[in-house]
C-alpha cells in the first residue's frame, strides 16, 4: 500500500513540477527559519546545564526591587560564616586586564576566584593538576585557547604570565590548562588566577591591585537544603552584617534584600551581569524569534493548501477512477496526506542545505556561534525536526485532503464537479500571507526608523570626532590620572589639530553613582562624575543658570559642584544657585553649594531617562579619561601623536581609546540587530507569499483560458486583459492592508513605549510597506498575466 502511495506522491510531484517547486522550496525556507529558530532558543535554555553541581549553586546578589548594590566583595564571606548550609562559597572577581608574556602585552579576561572554585564548577582540565590550593598562591590556569594563542603545540605548565593590577605586574606560574569552555557558560575565563583569602579578612581594608576587579558571589548548598529556607533566615542579614556600607552610601538596608538565583537559571531569568558573566539573555527575544519563524511557516503552509486546493480540479478524473475501483474515503484521505508528508519530507533535506547557507547570516544577527553539526544527532533535535515534518505535512495536507475526497463520482464523470467555497478559502488565504508579510514590512521599518533616531538625536554634548583615552588608573595609584592629563595638555599645547583636551572620572554610562535623598527621604540614584575645568567646553555642554569652575580656585575642589535641570526638577530646589546638597558626602565634598546647573544632557542610553547628576573636581576621584576634540582632517597623525605620548609616559600599559560617536553606536546593537532580522524575515515571508500568488495566478489563468480567448476575439487589448487579471489579486492585496495597518500602529506603539526617547509613527511608514507588497504582487500577477495576453485566440477556442 505505502509503495503504491509513494509511487503515485513521486509521479505527483513530477508531473506538477512548477507547483511542486513552488511548495517544496516555500516549505523548505520556512523550515530552515524554525530550525534556526530552534537552534539559537535551545542553546539559550541550555547555558550552565553542563554543571554536574548546577542545581546547587546560586548567584547572590544585593538589591530591591529598582536597584542592585555592589557590596559583593563582602558578602560571600560573611554569609558563609554565619549559615552552615552553604557547602562552598565562591567569591570571584572579573576584570579586562592587562597582561604580559615575554615582552609582548595583551588584554584579557582575568578571573580571580577562590579556592573551591574548580571543585565547584565544572570546568575539567586537559593539562596540569591541583589547580588551586593553600600551598599555591601564585598559580594560574588558562583556557585552551590562549594556551594555543601564547603557546601554540608547546606545553604552557610551567610558563609565567604577568597580571597587571592597576600599580604593577605580578607573575604567576600556569599550573593547568582548562579544555574548551562551551559558548553556554555565563562563565567565559581566559585565564583565572586564585584570591588571597586575607583580602576579606577585614571588610573595611582596601586590599591593593584587587580593586581593579569587579566582584561577586556564588554559593553551593548541600543538597537537602531549600533555598526558601535560606532566604526567609536572611531577610535580616544585609542589616546586621553591611549596616555600614549601606549607611556610607545614604541607603536604609531595610529597603533592600539578598537575591538567590539558580545557576541554571541565571542566562534567562537574571537582569544582573556583574561580574564578567555573559550578558544575559531575554525570554522575550526567544519568542518573538518564534513568532517570526511562525509567521513565516503559516505563510508557507496556506501556500501549500491554497496552491493544492486550486489545482485539485486537474485530479478529479484520478480520483474517479480509484472510487471506481473501490477506494473509501479515508483512503483517498491517505494518499493525499501521504503525499503532504512527501512534500515536506523534500522539503527538510532542502531545509538542513538552507540552514547551513544562512547559519552565518543568523549567527551575525543574533551574536552566537551555532553549528547544526553540533546539534543534528541529538535526540532533542532529531525529534524536532520528525514532529515538524509530521505536523507542518498534516496541516498544509489535511484540510485539502478532506475536501478533495469529497467529490462525488457522477459530478466528476460529467465534469460538472467544483469545490464549494474554494475561492474564498484561496481569497482569504492571499488576503492573510500578505497581511503577514506586510506586517514584517513595517516592523521592520519602524524598528529601522526609531535606530536612526537614536543615533542622530541631539543629546546635549558635541560626539564627533571626540576621542576618549583611558588612563587606567586604580585606588593606589593617588592621582595618576590627573598627573598624566596635565603632561598631555603641556606637551600637545599648540598641537594644530588639537582644538581642545580635558578629563574626566567617567565618560558616556562609564560613571559613578551616588544616592542622595530627596524631601520625603527616597534615596534617588544621582551619578556624579569628577571633570577638569575645560570639560563643559570641550564636549559643547552648555550651562542653563550659574557659571562654570573657576580655574585656580582651590576652594572649589571640595565645596562647589555643578547639577543639571533633571537635579534640580528632582530635588525640587528652587533657584538652586547658592544652595547646598544637602546630605551628600563623597569625598572631600560635604554638603556641596551649587555654583552651576547645566542643560541637560543624555549620557546613557536613550532608552532610559536621564539621572540626576553632579560635576565636581574633588580629587578623591581620579581623572579616568582623558578625552580630546580633534580636527577631523587631521585624525590619523593626532593619533600617532597621542600615542607616542603615552608610550612615553606609560610605557607599562597599553594605548586604549574609543570614538564617542563609535561608543554611542554600540548602545543600540539590539536595535541594529532586530532590524536586520525583520528585515531579512520580510524579505522571506514576502518572497514566499508571492511564490504562491505566482503559482496561484498561474492556475487562475488556466481555468480562464477559454474566457480570455472569447475576449481577445471580442476586442479586447492585452492591456485590458491584464487590468481584468491583477484587479481581483490586488483588491485582495489591498484589503491586506486595511486590515494589517491598524494593528502595526498598536504593536509599533507599544513597541516604542519601552524607549524614553523615540520616534513618531506617521502614515508613510505604513505607505511604505503596503506600496512593497502591492508592487510585489503586481509584478508577480502581471508577469502571468502579461503572457496570457497574448496567447492566440484560435489556439485557445479550436476544441469548441
């Protein structure tokens, strides 16, 4: 029986080739999105499951509901001193440090992490052994990669690596080399050094180079223990333990409590990156990916349905002549299903080739790694793609399959048989695949659209051709960074394509923050941010009140400071020049008088409103960059200038500096991302729908032959014939449009609500994608239509 089937699904396909390329290649576009699909959402629902400890370790973090504190450093120890549950405790810090092999310097990603770590995680090794222990303080373990990278076919244990920690190098020796650690860990080390268990000996001591690392906590509880309990015991903790740190920062730690995230949930369910971990990811993306490859598999299987519904006609005499035979229903039923399944079974090995095409593209839009090779012969992926196979086959087959075996065999011997309400059903799906693929059309220009909005919007600062060199300056290295700004100004005064250069603690969402108090006693997250007397006018910021720092007043390094309107409008100070800060200690600065308010400015991502800030030139902080206005003809040689400058002056550290328009770019990757996949989706989704409406009209035209014979005879020009073919495809087009606009404007609205600052919706966004589905679908009836006109009359009507 199933031979017979396949025999008859085969002929099928070869007799119909056009149609049968039409389903095959629109099911096999669309399977490869939903496999791609599944691919990236699989391996984001697989981070740190490779963990044999996994379900055991937890991040702990400090925080409320609107804020994370950093008072890691502190917490792991103490919280492993006072609960007995916690099996380990792994305090680690993270940092893009500076390091050296020979002579030669690089930047990697350093990990210090204390002894447990290895015993905790697991991260197995390919070389060495003890990795970290009490006796070994001075021991490191790198990746495999960088063993490769410093070492090539050499065994690296036994070689020394230099850390930089802010001040100076420190050697350590390489005791292991971990294997390849998989793209899904949010743990991502090139090498990882062991801490000094002194440095949390004393909470208040600020232990020397470590400062340059960013700190956090896990711990591993036994396994009879529920985190629920653990939390309900340290509801109290962050006061009796951190009263100080949060009293230093002007916080009430009733305000906050300690977070317990599983590891294995930490990449989907955790908002917080500290540490060096992997950026985490979003649920949100994962579904609207599936809803796109959804979107597309639909537009695919109406094509299928549609296009088999509307050749179905050319089968009615096989149909009779197995009735005549004998064939039941469910039978006729099974052939058609069969041959679906066919379909689509051709259609997934043309997918799998698909896949490996695009794999590149997808993997540049959505910034991982994938490889089908990795994932095509495991059991969740092979049972993927059966049960895709399996329904996508019986959705696009079943319905045409119920209503085909229907046709009675008297009708079909007098050829008097049609498939009641076929053409509505073909309407209404031309009216949906283009509905859809219009819908991605404007997404995507309005993703596209609120992009450039955010790059080119004014924020109040000067971006071009504005440099920023990083000082790398830590806690112990006093004022470093000021010292070495002055030598700048002194050695390139007069420099021609120099036109002004200053510094400043932080730069762009590189800052600090403070919490000040409002009236009612709301702690209010402030940045505050140390400039040199020069930065107002150097990045163009403009004052809206006051004045700005005077040079060679040394007064004002500790008690004036400059605040911008949102300050102001926050704290509600009415005529705020004169007026001190009240309850701000950072520093040398004391309750603070307010000798300036500057225009407001976005420093951070235009995604968010901005913060409350203060300027000041307390020297507590040290000058963290030092930032230079060039003449953009004369970029390359101020380049090599500043850079001999700096090899003269720091020769230790490398040369590290940034655009700030490059820099402001990067806030909007997503953005940029999510355009170019809608992008490409509307591309797919318009490609395919208008495959079906090719094939449709194709078969349209057929069943009109005789009529468009009859008119050509009467008179009609071939320009009428073809007006007379696209007005019922592109009425149908049109009404997509109607009925696709009005929910664009609702999702995009939304869409736009997540941004502080975004971008009008206006009616040629919509204009515009209905005009690119309307003149698709044109080109694609009038490129049937057009050939109709001119078949010959005679030919057309010699068999009447």
């Amino acid at each position: 029986m199933f031979k017979n089937y396949w025999k008859t699904a085969v002929r099928n396909i070869a007799r119909y080739k056009g149609y049968s390329f039409i389903n095959i290649i629109s099911l096999s576009v669309a399977m490869a999105f939903c496999i791609l699909i599944f691919l990236y959402i699989k391996h984001e629902y697989s981070y740190d499951k490779f963990h044999k400890n996994g379900r055991e370790i937890y991040q702990v973090y400090a925080g409320s509901e609107s804020m994370i504190i950093d008072v890691s450093e502190n917490l792991g120890p103490a919280l492993a001193r006072q609960y007995p549950e916690i099996k380990t405790m792994i305090t680690y810090g993270f940092a893009e440090a500076e390091v050296k092999v020979g002579s030669n310097r690089f930047k990697e990603r350093v990990y210090a992490a204390n002894i447990p770590f290895f015993d905790t995680f697991t991260f197995p090794l390919e070389q060495g052994h003890d990795p970290f222990s009490p006796k070994n303080p001075d021991v490191m373990v790198i990746s495999s990669k960088t063993a490769e990278k410093y070492f090539g076919k050499e065994s690296p244990i036994g070689g020394v690596i230099s850390v930089n920690f802010g001040d100076q190098y420190h050697d350590f020796i390489i005791s292991g080399v971990t294997r390849s650690i998989p793209d899904n860990s949010s743990i991502h080390f090139d090498m990882i050094i062991p801490t000094r268990e002194a440095m949390f000996a004393d909470e208040e001591k600020e232990g020397s180079g470590w400062q340059i690392f960013e700190f956090g906590t896990f711990i591993r509880l036994s396994s009879k223990v529920k985190i629920a309990d653990l939390e309900k015991k340290s509801n109290l903790f962050l006061e009796e333990h951190l009263g100080e740190v949060f009293q230093k920062a002007n916080l009430d730690p009733k305000e906050f409590k300690l977070f317990f995230i599983p590891l294995e949930d930490l990449h989907m369910k955790s908002e917080s990156t500290s540490g060096g971990l992997a950026p985490t990811g979003n649920p949100l993306h994962s579904l609207l990916l599936t809803g796109i490859g959804l979107l597309v598999l639909l537009i695919s299987c109406f094509n299928f349905i549609n296009l088999t519904i509307a050749r179905s006609s050319h089968r009615f005499k096989e149909i009779g002549v197995r009735k005549v035979a004998g064939a039941g229903r469910f039978s006729l039923i099974k052939q058609f299903m069969f041959e679906s399944l066919a379909v689509s079974g051709f259609a997934l090995i043309i997918s799998i080739l698909i896949v490996e095409i695009l794999r590149p593209l997808f993997n540049n839009l959505a910034g991982k790694n994938l490889t089908l090779e990795q994932n095509l012969y495991n059991i969740p992926t092979l049972l993927f793609l059966l049960v895709m196979v399996l329904v996508i086959g019986t959705l696009s087959g079943l319905y045409p399959a119920l209503l085909t075996s229907r046709v009675d065999l008297v009708n079909v011997i007098k050829r008097k048989h049609r498939i009641a309400g076929k053409k509505h059903f073909s309407r209404f799906v031309v009216v949906f695949q283009f509905a859809l693929s219009l819908f991605l059309i404007i997404e995507s220009t309005i993703i596209y659209k609120q992009k450039n909005y955010l790059i080119t919007k004014d924020l109040g600062f000067e971006q071009k051709n504005i440099l920023a060199i990083h000082t790398k300056t830590g806690k112990n290295n006093g004022n470093d960074g000021e010292t070495l700004l002055h030598l700048f100004k002194d050695k390139l005064a007069g420099h021609p394509y120099i036109k002004a250069l200053t510094g400043s603690s932080g730069i762009l969402d590189k800052n600090l923050s403070a919490f000040i108090r409002k009236k009612d006693g709301t702690p209010v997250i402030t940045i505050t941010q140390r400039i040199d007397y020069d930065y107002l006018d150097t990045l163009g910021i403009q004052l809206a009140a006051g004045r700005n720092f005077s040079k060679g007043s040394n007064s004002e390094t500790s008690n004036a400071v400059l605040v911008n309107e949102t300050f102001v409008k926050t704290f509600e100070i009415e005529n705020p020049i004169g007026k001190p800060v009240t309850g701000m200690e950072h520093g040398k600065l004391k309750d603070p008088i307010i000798i300036g308010v500057v225009k407001d400015f976005n420093y951070i991502s235009l995604r968010e409103n901005i913060y409350p800030m203060i300027l000041h030139l307390d020297k507590k902080n040290d000058i963290g960059f030092i930032v230079v206005k060039m003449d953009p003809t004369g970029i390359p040689k101020t380049l090599n200038d500043l850079k001999a400058l700096w090899t003269q002056f720091r020769p230790e550290k490398t040369f590290e500096y940034f655009f700030l328009d490059d820099d402001i770019k990067l806030h909007y990757r997503m953005e940029e991302r999510w355009n170019q996949i809608m992008g490409t989706s509307s591309f797919f989704a318009v490609l395919i729908a208008a495959l079906g409406l090719f094939g449709l009209t194709g078969i349209s035209i057929a069943r009109r032959f005789k009529e468009i014979g009859i008119r050509r005879v009467m008179g009609a020009t071939s320009l009428e014939i073809v007006k007379m073919i696209n007005r019922e495809f592109l009425l149908l087009v049109g009404t997509a449009n109607l009925i696709i606009w009005p929910i664009s404007y609702y999702i995009s609205s939304k869409w736009l609500e997540n941004f502080a600052y975004r971008t009008t919706l206006t009616p040629l966004e919509f204009i515009f994608g209905g005009a690119i589905v309307l003149g698709v679908a044109a080109l694609t009836i009038s490129s049937q239509a057009i050939r109709a006109s001119f078949l010959n009359p005679a030919v057309v009507l010699r068999d009447e």
